[in-house]
C-alpha cells in the first residue's frame, strides 16, 4: 500500500509541476522530486527497489498523460529519480535530528545534500536541453540543477519537519477571542503579506528580497515547521509571479541566464529563515533538554527535591483561596541498604528505577511524585482528602509488594515500601514543609510498626 502511495504522491505532484511550465520542460515550480525525496527520509522502508519504481512510473504517466513523448519523458523521469536517489543517500550520512533540521548546523548540511541531488539530477537531465530548444549541455545543466536546488531548498523542508496532522493541529490551533498575545503573534505574518506587496509595487530585481526580515521575524518566532511553510509560500509565489510578470524586474535580455540568478538568489533567501529556524530549534531543544535534567531525577524519573517543592507550591497556592482538600504521602523502600549491601548499588538502582512507574501507575494527572533522596519519595495529591489518599496509598503498596526487579543471577529481586498518609484543608498558614512532616511521622511509624505498610497522621 505504501509503495502505491509513492506513486500516487509523485504522480499528483508532477502534474501540479507540469501545470507551472512556461516553456518545454523547465517548471516555474516542480514539487514532485523534493516531495519524493522527504517521503524516502523520512519512511526508509519505502526507499528499496519497488519504492522507486513506483516513483519513476509517478513520473512517466504524469508526463505521457500531458502530451510527453517517450524518449523524452523516460529521459526526464530517470534525471528527476536520480536525484532524488542521490538526496536519500546522502541524508543517511547525517543524523535523524538533522534530518529534521533540529541541530544549528542541519540547514548546511540540507544545502549541501540538495546541492550534490540537484548537480546529479542536473548530468543525467541537462543534455535533453538540445532537444527540446536547442541549448547547450551546460546551460541545461545549469538551468536543471538551479530549478532543482531551489525546489529542494524550498519545499523539502517543509515534508522534512512535518510534525503530524494531530500535532498541526494543536500547533495551529485558533483561540475564539482574539487577545493581543494573539495579535503580537501573529504580526511576523502580517509583516510578510506587506513585503510581498510592497516587491509587488516596487518591482526590480531587489523585490525578491523584500520578504527575508519578515521570514527571518517568523524564524525567531513560530516553530520550524511554520517557518518552513512560510518560506516555501513566499518563495513559491516569487518563482510564479516573478516569470508570469505579477513583479517587474526590468529588462532581461537572456531568459535562460536571468531565470538561474532569479531562482539562485531565491534558493539563497530561502537558506536564512530556515538556518535561523534551525539554530532557534536547536537552542530550544537544549534548553528543554537542561531544564529536564534540573526537575528530573535522572535514575528514576521522578521529579527532583527542588522541581516537587516548586511545583507543589504552585498547587498549594491555587488551592489555598477557595480551601480545598490536599494530601501528602512519604514513601520509603524498606531495607533499602541490606539490598545494597547484600546485592550491590546496581540492584539497588534497578530497585529505584523500579519503583517509579509502580507507583506512577496509581497516581492522577495532577498528582506530583518526587524523589527528595536516597530511597525517599513523596506524593502531592491536589484537592485529594484522606480516604482517597489511603486507598492510593494502598494500592501503591500493593503494586511494589508484587513487583520484582530481575537480577543478572537471574534470582528475582523482592522489594517493599512503608507510606505515611497525611491530608489537610489548605489555608494561607499550610505550608510544604508541614505537610512531608506530618506525613514523614506516619511514615516513621509504619517503618517501625513493622514496614510494608501504610499509616495515616493524626493530629
């Protein structure tokens, strides 16, 4: 199924290309090699032998259904799958976030793959210039390996950093009441309309870089994909307006010469939003990377001591105006150092790794599970009251009493944990430190009363 949708992809999107020509075979446009090319990097499994057979036959009836003659049409689809073979290969040199333009360095390394696709696209295809309006070898091959850089350069970003339907539409999602959040975000696309309309009244060769503060704005703005989209949408409405005369550039004495420096300098505005957009990505990533490592524990995934207290402060103060319920529990691995000293620290951390999703699995979105040292955990449960925090509490203990950590001796690792329950009804004096306390008391009476057991604070 996924190879007939190959074919299908390359066969609509060479009929859309074939739709943009204002002479013999050079396209204004020409989607299908850059759509093929994302789909083969993006879905491996489609890149064997029968995945690009259906992409050359995409090619070929697209172009016998608009009139094409066999000799030519074979000739121009072995060029187009040539490349688009040569961009597969090479994006397997580099890595998956690169491919998805996420590192400060991926957008040259998209320039130097589209580069090397576009010049072997550009031998096997620039010889067919002689037959179709008596031009040289090189002129055809400049003329197809420019038309191809800058296809590539322009939409296979876009196939590259598509984030899914269901993520596009949380991305792109519409808030009912405009807000001037809303209004501030949106003005990088208001910024780009106007530029385009002020290259369209002022014309000359200069208007095609009145969009690239715009595009550099939405780059430093909206997400990797958007920017791509923007990019690809202004480049692709110069490509067509530019040559259809909706933007005067001058006077041209040689079309073939003014169409390479038209589509190059496009090619090349087209490379500075998406390197912004990339480094932007990048730098995000690691800060979202960095602040992971602050409020997570490494070795279990809870949340560290630090990210517990300030998110369980943030919980505590919502609830705190209109005096909701709150409960607090203490957690404790028993015998925690006999497992060490007996089996060693790593099936002590095996234990520790174990123990957080038996627990997480009883917890509620809201709930807050922290490791605040050693084997000690605790649980914030928001507007949660005291039955229900024992009976959580309960179940939790169930759950690390039936669990088991394989050793590498292949003897199963037993563990059991002690609770301390305790809730309270917030108000502007309750405080974090309160509560663990009044739950450690539990806790250390659990452990005393003979562990694996749960035990409620009372006053």
């Amino acid at each position: 199924m996924g190879i007939l949708i190959v074919g299908v992809v390359v066969f609509a999107a060479s009929l859309l290309g074939i739709l943009t020509r204002p002479v013999g075979f050079l396209a204004n446009v020409w989607p299908a090699n850059a759509i093929l090319l994302g789909i083969m990097v993006r879905n491996p499994r489609y890149a064997g032998l029968a995945g690009w057979v259906a992409a050359f036959i995409g090619y070929v009836a697209a172009d016998l259904v608009t009139g094409g003659t066999w000799f030519i049409t074979l000739w121009l689809s072995a060029a187009n799958t040539t490349g688009a073979i040569t961009g597969y290969l090479l994006f397997q040199l580099v890595s998956e976030d690169d491919r998805k333009l996420q590192h400060s360095v991926s957008a040259l390394y998209l320039f130097g793959i589209c580069l090397a696709a576009a010049a072997a696209s550009g031998l096997v295809g620039g010889g067919a210039a002689n037959l179709l309006f008596d031009r040289n070898f090189r002129t055809g091959f400049t003329l197809w390996s420019v038309a191809e850089l800058v296809n590539n350069l322009v939409i296979l970003p876009v196939v590259l950093t598509f984030p899914g339907f269901r993520a596009l539409s949380h991305l792109w999602r519409l808030s009912g009441v405009p807000s001037v959040a809303a209004l501030r975000r949106s003005a990088p696309c208001v910024a780009l309309f106007v530029s385009v309309a002020a290259g369209v009244l002022m014309g000359g060769p200069g208007a095609i870089a009145f969009p690239i503060p715009a595009l550099l704005w939405s780059a430093l703005t909206y997400s990797l994909f958007t920017t791509s989209v923007l990019t690809m949408l202004s480049c692709i409405w110069l490509l067509l307006a530019i040559p259809a005369g909706l933007v005067d550039m001058g006077t041209q004495a040689d079309l073939f010469r003014s169409l390479d420096s038209l589509r190059l300098g496009i090619a090349l505005m087209a490379l500075g939003p998406l390197t912004v957009a990339s480094v932007n990505t990048g730098r995000k990533n690691l800060i979202a990377r960095l602040q992971h490592i602050a409020d997570y524990d490494v070795l279990t995934g809870a949340l560290s001591r630090s990210a517990f207290f300030e998110r369980g402060q943030a919980s505590l103060d919502e609830l705190i105006p209109t005096r909701g319920n709150i409960a607090v529990l203490m957690l404790d691995l028993d015998y925690f150092k006999r497992i060490n000293d007996l089996h060693g620290h790593g099936a002590g951390d095996a234990a520790l790794k174990a123990f957080f999703p038996l627990v997480s699995k009883n917890l509620g979105a809201d709930d807050l599970f922290g490791r605040l040292g050693g084997e000690e955990f605790a649980v914030l449960m928001p507007a949660t009251a005291l039955a229900q925090a024992t009976a959580v509490a309960e179940r939790i203990r169930m759950s690390v009493d039936a669990g088991e950590v394989s050793m590498p001796s292949g003897t199963p690792l037993k563990f059991t944990v002690s609770i301390g329950v305790a809730a309270f009804e917030t108000e502007p004096s309750t405080s974090i430190d309160a509560m663990l306390a009044a739950a450690d008391k539990a806790l250390y009476k659990a452990k005393a009363g003979g562990r694996n057991r749960v035990l409620v604070h009372t006053s």
